[in-house]
C-alpha cells in the first residue's frame, strides 16, 4: 500500500478537494508525470469516512502508479501508435458534437405529448403492441386480519379507490388501486401466496378475499387481455411517450445540423473542393 505523508490530516479535515492548485497536495509521481488530491472524485471521497476515504485515495494511487507504469513499458517496447491519434481526435469529437445535441435538445425540444397523440401513434404503429403473454387489470389489498373493518369491505366493494387509499394509508396496508394499472401473470405472482394463486382465476373477471398466514387479501380481477391481443394503449403510454420524443429529437438534430451546414455554406465558413458525384 501507497503511503503519502500528510494524507491522514488531509482526510481529517474532510479532503478538501476544491482548493486552489497552489496549495494541492501531490500524492505520487511517476516517469514524468504527476497525481494531485484534486485528480480524484471529491463526490466520491466526500461520503466516506476518514479510514475509507484513506483507503480509497490509497487505491487510486495504486491504479494511476499502474497505468503510468504500463504506459512506460508500453513505449520503450515501441508499441505503435497507429491509429491512436486519430481514434482519440474522433472520439473527442464526438463527445463535444454529444454534448452540443444534448445542449440543444434541453432548451429546444418540445417535451410535450398530449394523450391523443399517444392514440394516434398507437393506431398508426398498432402491429408493435401485440402481446406475448396475458395481461391482467387487476386492484389488490394485503392488509393484517386484524385491521380489517367493515367499513374496508363496503369500500372495497363499491371501489371507492380514493377512499380506500386514504384509509390503508392509515393503517399501513399494501394496495395496487390504479385504474390503469396492468400486470403480467408473473407480476401478480409476486404479489400473493402461491396457495391463493392456484385459486384464482386470471382468465375472467372476478373478485376473491383470502385470509393467508394472519393477513387479509383482496384481489380483484376486472379485465383481462390475452396473448395474441393487442395490448391496451395505456399499458404502453410510457414507452410510446419515449418512442414519440426520441423521434423528435432525431427530426430536431437533423434539422439543426441541415441548417447550420447552410448557414456555413452560407458565410463561406466551410468550402467544398471536390466530391465524388
């Protein structure tokens, strides 16, 4: 293990890592280079404690020693080069070119998609939402025996779901009450005793209420769609509201790069010598 002298004060007083390069401590050096505490994660150090955060540095130590150590070996082997530059300059091309889009789309892009937009591009897209296994909308209770009331009963029955949250709220009961909330066959087995799930039926509507191992259970099956089906659109809004801005974000990219390629053209900021057609 790496030891630097000062490290432990340095950790004492809780690695500052912002301070100015004057004042910065050096922890190693190797071949001509050199690791300063300010070249490692301050996010990182910052939530840990005095030994880990010691621990850590020491770490990185090492590792950094180790690459600079192989770089070394690697060019007194006169390991080629060929390549690197240009795979280098390409890379840090594209992550300005990465960060320049993603600039872009934060304060341009139109993030909002309203529902009968996700109606019109299920219906237009209709053939991608075919289901592969059953799909179930379903309201589900879990609530200790004894906390169940009857006044829990007649809401159940009636669906006062509003109410019916308020109240398990209350007494820490487990619920899935959305109207819009869909399972698989494999979600809904997490859900309950396998016993009460050999019980039940998912092929039909209809309502069950077990007592399991000194908890109540209420499951409710309202509608239900099969493999083969198409799915419900809500099943999918999420994913057709991502599918709906990734289009444009790529429509917005292109017709900010055609734009500014004219504009350059424009201001004879670029010149086009030859092409091949």
């Amino acid at each position: 293990m790496v030891l630097i002298v000062g490290l432990c004060s340095i950790i004492t007083q809780g690695c500052d890592l912002n301070r100015k390069s004057s004042d910065d401590q050096l922890l190693a050096s190797a071949f001509g280079e050199s690791l300063y505490l300010s070249d490692i994660n301050s996010s990182l150090v910052g939530n840990l404690n005095p030994n880990d955060s010691m621990h850590f540095i020491d770490q990185q130590i090492d590792n950094w020693l180790m690459d600079v150590i192989l770089m070394n070996e690697a060019k007194k082997k006169n390991i080629k080069d060929t390549g690197i530059k240009d795979l280098v300059k390409d890379y840090e091309r594209s992550l300005y070119v990465h960060g320049y889009e993603k600039d872009y789309l934060k304060n341009n892009l139109d993030t909002v998609v309203l529902d009968t937009m996700i109606k019109t591009f299920y219906e237009t897209n209709k053939e991608d939402f075919i289901l592969n296994s059953r799909l179930v909308r379903v309201f589900m209770i879990r609530l200790v025996d004894s906390l169940v009331t009857e006044e829990l009963t007649d809401l159940w029955k009636s669906e006062d779901l509003p109410a019916l949250k308020a109240l398990l709220n209350n007494v820490g009961g487990f619920y899935l009450l959305d109207h819009n909330g869909w399972y698989t066959e494999n979600e809904i087995k997490l859900y309950i005793p396998e016993s009460m799930y050999k019980q039940i039926s998912l092929r039909k509507p209809n309502s069950y209420i077990r007592t399991i191992d000194g908890s109540k259970y209420f499951v409710k099956v309202i509608e239900i769609f099969e493999e083969g089906d198409y799915g419900p659109v809500n099943y999918y809004k999420k994913n057709i509201r991502e599918r709906i801005l990734h289009q444009r974000s790529r429509t917005l990219i292109q017709k900010m790069k055609n734009d500014l390629f004219k504009s350059n053209v424009k201001n004879k900021g670029i010149k086009i010598y030859s092409k091949a057609s």
